[in-house]
C-alpha cells in the first residue's frame, strides 16, 4: 500500500524544505501569457499526465475518517506535493468533501491553484476550477480575489503566474459576472499584472454580445487609457460596436486611432471601416481605403464591394457603382442579389427603367432568385416611370414564384395605378389585398385620400366601412382625408362629427386635421366657427404651421376683415411666422376690395422690404395699386420701382420694365445699382447686350457703383452673344477695379468658354479659381465634361469626374447623364447664377 500523504495527528507537518518553488518573477506583462489559456487559445488544453511521469507520493484515502483537517493542514500537504499537482488535486478534493475548503476561499485553494498552474499538463484543471468557483454564490469580488492570489504567491513562495489572472478574469467573465470582472481586471492593472489580449478581447465580446456596449466603451478607454497592448480583433469588435448603435464618427475614430499608434490591421477591420464610410456616407474615404487595401495585395471583401455599390446608388453615383460591380466581378465575386436590386433601383432614379429591366432579365438568367425587395424596387419603378401595365405583369410573376407580395409593394401599385387614372385596376388590387389580408390601414388611405381629393366622397365611404369591417383602425390620416371630402362637399356637421369620433376612439387630431376643418368653415361663410376652432387649436398644444396661419389670414380677408387678418398676421409673426407671397396677397387684395389702397400699398411695401418679389398675382395687384396710387397722387419709392421691374424681367417684358425704369427717373428718383443689375439682366435674358451695355455706360457716367453682380451679368451675356474679346476686356476691367471673382463669375466665363468651343480657355479658368483657393462646383465640372465630351476627349471627361471625387464634390444626375448619354442643357438666373 502506498503511504497516504494525509498526515497523522502525532506526525509532524511536512517541512516546507523538501519540495522547490520557482522564485517570484516581477517583469511581467501580457506577453508572457501569449501560448495561454482557456477555450479561447487555438491549442486545446489537456490534463493528461506525461508518458511515465515521476510521481513524488501518490494520494490514498487515509485510514482514519477523522483526521486532522485545517487550513494550515492542507496547506502543507498541498505544498508536499507541489511537484505531483494530481496527487494534490486528488488530496484537495477529497479535503473539499470533508470541510467544504472552498466555499471558504481559504489559502489551501489558492495553493492548490498556483501548484497547478505551474504545470502545463494541469492547466485546465486550474481553470475548470475557477470558472466553477467563480459562478457560485460565495465567491468574492474581482478586487478581493486578486489581492488573495497575490498575498498567497508572496506568503509560500509561488511566482505569480499572468495565467492564474487571466484565468480569474475569464472566469468572471463567464459567469457573466460583468462588475466583478471590471473590477478584477482594474486590480490586476494596478498591481502591474497585464491580462492577456485574448482574455481582453473574450471580455470585450461579451459586453458586446449581450448589449452592454456603453461598458465595453469604459472597458476599452481603460486599455488605451493605460497604454495596454490590443490588437485588430479588438479594434474590429469596438468599430462594429459603434456600427450597431449607428455612430459612425465614433467608429471612424477607433480606426483612425488604431492606425496611428501603429496597430497592424487586417483585411477585416479595413472591410468595416469601408463599412463606416459607407454609412456616414463618405464616398471619397470609403474609395481611399478600398485602393489602401489593394495596394496591400489583399482582395476586398464581397460585403465591402456590395456595401460600395449600394452606397453609391444611393449617391445618385451610377458610373462609379457600375464600375465598382465589374471591379467585383473580375475579384472573383459573383454579382449578388443585394448589388442587383440595388443597381435596379439606381437605373431607374437615373431615369432608365429599361436597363434595371434588363438587369431583372440577367439575374434570372444567371440563377438569382429575386426576392420581395427586388420587386418591390421594380414595381416602384414602374410606377414612378407609369409603367403599370409592367408593374402589374411583374407583381403577377411575383405571386406565381411563390412569394407572397408585401403590403408596400400593394400599395405602390395602387398608387401607380390612381395616378394613371386605373381606378378599377386600383380597385381590382385593393379587393385582393383584402380578400389575401395584406391591406393595412396605409392601403384604405391610398384610396379614401384618391377619392376625398377627387370629390368622390360616395367612393370615400364605401373604402370607409370596408376598412371598418375588417377590424382595421382609422388613423388619423383616414380622419383627416374624410373631413376634406366633407369639408369640399360643405358638410360641415358631418366633419365636425368626424372631429367628435377621434376624441371618442382616441385618435388625436393634428395641425392638418384643424387647418382643414378652419378653411372649411371660412368657405362656408362661418368665420366665427373657424375662429373658434383654430382657438381651440391653440388651447390643445397643437402648434400652427405656415399652411394654418395663411388660411387663418386668407379667411378673414375673404370675408372683408383684413384690418384683423393684419393684425392676425403680426401676431403670427411675432411666434416665429414668415409670410410668403401668398399670404401678402391676401391682404393686399382684401384692402383693394375694400377700397383702403393706401393700406395695401403699405402692405405691397412691407412686402418688398422683406425682400419678397411679386410673383404674377402680385404683379397684377401692384398695376392695380400703382394705377390708383397715381389717381390719388400717392408716390411709389425705388424699391417699389425694382420689385415691379424685376417681375416685369422676369416676364420678359422689357418694355413695361423701361417705361418703369424711366418713370423713377421722371419722378425724381435716382435709380439705384441695383435697379440697373435688374433691367442688365432682363436685357441679357433676351440676348439684347446692346440696350444692356448702354445701361452700364449710362451707370459710369451717373456716377453709380458697378458691381460684382453687374460685371459678371455683362460678361455672361457677352459670352452668350459670342463677343468674347469684348467679355475678356470687361473682366478686365473688373479686375482693374480690385472686384473678386466668385464661383458664379467663374461658372459663366467657363460656360460661355466653352460654349464657343474654347476648352482648353475654359481650362485655364478652372486652373485659376484653384490657384486662388475658389472651390469649383459642381457646375463647373459639368461644363468642361460637357466640354470635353463634345470635342471626343473622353479620356479627359473621366478624368475631370474623378477630379471632382478627389475634392470631395458629388456628381449630380446632370453629371451622369453626360458621361453616360453626352447630354447637357442649362440655364442662367437673373443674377448670373448658372444652373442645370
């Protein structure tokens, strides 16, 4: 029989100078744990023993069921056995059963713990040890439990081992002990035990994973905070962290941080930090980081090409996603539906349904099986392009493939087919929605608005009970589409019942449910009603939108009240109101029929101060004024003057315009620079530059500023005219007078430039706003593309394009219709502003 290693009560304790222990190590950092540990370690632990191992003693249960059992008992048997850690794991368990040693915490655990993490072959038991421990009621907090371990390595001798730490860390973590483990990993930094970055990396998952991502912040802070190594993985699960809670800046930042301090990243954490671009959206960091990772020899991701593509579609970048699927597809990653469906969606919005389907054809061709997106995409594309005769055809191959249409793609073909004027189409996919229960209350508002708008009210209704009798709830668009019909009907009872039922079934009217009800009653001729009801508004917490005031303004001056829609609208105002043409229409129309002509031509003043020009109502109202003004010897002044003349231009009625222009002068008023910017810009509109160069001599003689404004109108139309030696000498001129250029300067001369065939010129002034620090627009790079284009020099048009990506501007539609079909059309303002 073997000896039992339980010692005798007359036998003295083991002398702790029979067995060796390795002295305490201090340099210690998480490097030294790097071939650890747990689950996590790519190399599975085992707790065999080694081939013919030299076993020490060899643990029997003793005789004697009653030995002598302490702490310090233990202890010193453990210690015996510090060489044969299965001996002393066997003796320690048979001990536990005796005095439950453990639930205790005692030294003889700890020791036990040291001696068998001092042996590769017992690694597991360590943890298995631990990890049980750790997730029972008695076990201690995080700090309190690295202090025990560290005062039981000081107190017998043992080296502290980072593999005993990591293991405690870990084993919090398991048992989803999540403070206790915050506060074990805090201790152990103190004490200048580094955990290992698996360990970390393990604890920062599961903070992730169960939504705790605010601690895993703080978690995170600390390792940089304390200049703790990390690495990609950690970076990666903190950037996707981010991802999920939709903060991209924050995710950009890890990244950027990551880079900085010299962290080597791999294709994964690049793969989402184009991810993060994407989402922002940054198109040109998300393309910088793609060519990064090329020139690192790596292939991207086909979740990053599809991340690109969708991206760009949404951007309205067409050339650049299309570029970027062909990029993809030569990598080895074959287009997926994603891609697809979204570059379906981008042909359309460009204006090209044929192409997305052709592209639908292709992908049946090649093997996809569309899904409910794709079609809902395509079918909203034939509606948007009213091509219902093809949305219907693919909402039927839809059904025959087995799936089951979703309500919106329901709703865009109702939509598509009342816009069309389908009503028993409309009427057709309605029924079935109900009969198959897709309708929702979405779908009995297409119709109930479709019909209330177009007084079919009797239609209304019938939609109306049949959303009832299908249990469906009326929101408070129904409400509010039924109490138009009523209203436009003059069924004011029965909108005011309607208004009565929402209260009863709970449904809050809004701002659109009052505003339409007002204007009813002041059509009805019940403006006390109204009155009271936008009152009432007012009382229930509902703020007014610009709609409400106007028609609260509008009522009063239909029913001869403009005196209080006066005041009506300085107390709007003074509540954040901005009056529009609209609602000084109103008013002045309401003082002309009441006869107080000096009071609309207040309001026709207060009108232009605000720098409002008349739109053609108001034009009439204001000849209307100026003829009786003048009967009764009331004078206009210069602004009145240029508001007339500039509606007058607009119209392209000079002649109205001039007789206006002189009239100030016969009044004995001087025209101001700009009432001549306005009348030069009428002349240039019509390509008359003479009558328009004659004005600005006219100005230089009186003695009147020219300005920024006049200059680049003049040169605009000169250009227009093909005078360009003339336009070239009047920039020079403004030049001459130390006036600066603007972007709008700029777009004219390239335009007009380019316009007369003068790319390379054109160029040049490219090349000169760069020089002086003017950022070009998007219209300048139109323009010479357009330029380039029509002299065959594709390659210099692509180029231009990409220019435009590097200095971050994004092509518009105009862009990718000339790259793609060579078209380009635009316009001039008044002022000299191009636009297309």
């Amino acid at each position: 029989m073997k000896k039992s290693l339980i010692p005798s009560p007359s036998s003295p304790f083991p002398s702790r100078l029979l067995f060796s222990v390795t002295p305490y190590n201090k340099s210690l950092t998480s490097a030294s744990c790097s071939s650890s540990i747990d689950e996590t370690t790519s190399t599975p632990i085992t707790n065999s023993e080694p081939q013919n191992p030299i076993k020490i003693q060899t643990f029997q249960k003793p005789i004697s069921e009653n030995p002598r059992l302490s702490q310090a008992n233990v202890v010193e048997t453990l210690l015996s056995n510090f060489n044969d850690p299965r001996s002393a794991l066997d003796y320690f368990r048979w001990a536990e059963k005796q005095r439950g040693f453990v639930r205790e915490i005692g030294d003889s655990f700890l020791v036990l713990l040291h001696i068998l993490v001092s042996s590769h072959y017992h690694h597991g038991s360590a943890r298995n040890l631990l990890n049980n421990y750790l997730s029972s009621d008695s076990a201690p907090s995080g700090g309190v439990l690295v202090q025990r371990l560290i005062d039981c390595s000081d107190k017998f001798g043992f080296r502290r081992s980072p593999r005993i730490f990591d293991y405690a860390l870990n084993g919090y973590v398991r048992a989803q002990r999540y403070k206790d483990a915050e506060d074990c990993f805090y201790a152990l930094v103190s004490r200048g035990v580094i955990p290992c970055v698996r360990i970390l990396n393990n604890f920062l998952h599961s903070l992730i994973r169960t939504s705790m991502i605010d601690e895993a912040r703080g978690l995170f802070g600390g390792i940089v905070s304390k200049k703790l190594s990390y690495d990609c993985a950690t970076v990666n699960m903190m950037m996707c962290a981010s991802l999920r809670e939709g903060k991209t800046e924050e995710a950009e930042k890890f990244f950027l941080e990551a880079k900085r301090s010299g962290i080597i990243l791999d294709p994964f954490v690049y793969n989402t930090a184009v991810r993060t671009a994407c989402m922002k959206p940054d198109l040109n960091v998300a393309f910088v980081l793609l060519s990064e990772m090329k020139e690192k020899g790596w292939v991207p991701a086909k979740g990053t090409y599809t991340h690109l593509i969708c991206t760009c579609v949404e951007q309205r970048n067409m050339t650049e996603a299309l570029r970027l699927n062909d990029e993809m597809i030569s990598k080895g990653h074959p287009m997926n539906l994603v891609v697809a469906t979204s570059l379906m969606k981008g042909y359309y919005q460009q204006g090209n349904l044929n192409s997305a389907l052709e592209l639908f054809d292709k992908v049946l061709e090649n093997g996809l099986s569309p899904n409910k997106v794709t079609y809902a995409v395509l079918i909203e594309g034939c509606r948007v392009h009213r091509n219902m005769v093809k949305g219907r055809e693919l909402y039927e191959k839809m059904k025959s493939a087995g799936i089951l249409p979703t309500v919106y793609i329901v709703n865009s073909l109702i939509r598509g087919c009342l816009q069309n004027q389908l009503i028993d189409e409309a009427n057709k996919i309605f029924d079935e929605a109900v009969s198959d229960g897709i309708a929702n209350v979405f779908t009995y508002n297409n119709l109930i608005s479709w019909f209330c708008e177009g007084g079919r009210l009797g239609d209304a209704i019938r939609v109306w009970d049949k959303m009832i009798d299908h249990g469906i709830e009326p929101s408070v668009v129904s409400y509010n589409n039924m109490i138009l019909g009523n209203c436009r009907k003059g069924f004011m009872d029965v909108a005011a019942a309607l208004l009565s039922e929402m209260a009863e079934k709970n449904v809050k009217p809004n701002v659109i449910t009052y505003s339409i009800l007002v204007d009813g009653y002041f059509k009805k001729g019940e403006t006390e009603k109204a009155i009271a009801l936008f009152d009432s508004m007012l009382t229930s917490g509902i703020s007014p939108t610009d709609v409400t005031y106007n028609t609260v303004i509008n009522g009063l001056c239909r029913v001869g009240q403009t005196v209080a829609a006066k005041d009506r609208m300085e107390e709007f105002v003074a509540k954040g109101f901005a009056p529009i043409c609209m609602t000084y229409n109103s008013l002045i129309n309401g003082f002309m029929k009441e006869g107080e002509v000096n009071s609309a031509l207040a309001v026709y003043n207060e009108m232009c101060g605000t720098g409002i020009l008349p739109n053609r109502k108001n034009l009439d109202l204001a000849l209307k004024m100026q003829r009786e003004m003048r009967a009764k010897g009331i004078e206009m002044d210069v602004t009145c003057y240029n508001a007339l003349i500039d509606a007058f231009c607009k119209r392209n009625d000079m002649n109205s315009a001039r007789e206006l222009f002189d009239e100030i002068l016969d009044v004995g008023l001087s025209p101001t620079t700009g009432v001549y910017n306005t009348m030069i810009g009428g002349y240039r509109d019509l390509y008359n530059m003479e009558s328009a160069l004659d004005l600005y001599k006219r100005m230089k003689n009186e003695g009147i500023q020219c300005d920024l404004e006049t200059y680049t109108t003049l040169i605009d139309g000169l250009l227009k005219v093909g005078n360009i030696v003339l336009a070239s000498e009047t920039y020079q001129e403004m030049l001459a007078k130390n006036i600066v250029p603007d972007v709008i300067t700029y777009s004219v001369l390239v335009r007009g430039l380019c316009n007369k065939g003068q790319v390379a010129n054109a160029r040049k002034v490219l090349e000169e706003m760069v020089k002086k620090s003017i950022t070009p627009n998007v219209l300048v790079y139109n323009t010479l593309i357009a330029g380039y284009f029509r002299e065959g020099n594709l390659q210099e048009a692509f180029r231009l394009h990409d220019e435009m990506l590097d200095r971050g501007l994004a092509p518009d539609d105009a862009t990718y219709d000339i790259l793609v079909n060579g078209n380009f059309k635009q316009t001039v303002s008044s002022n000299g502003a191009l636009s297309v």
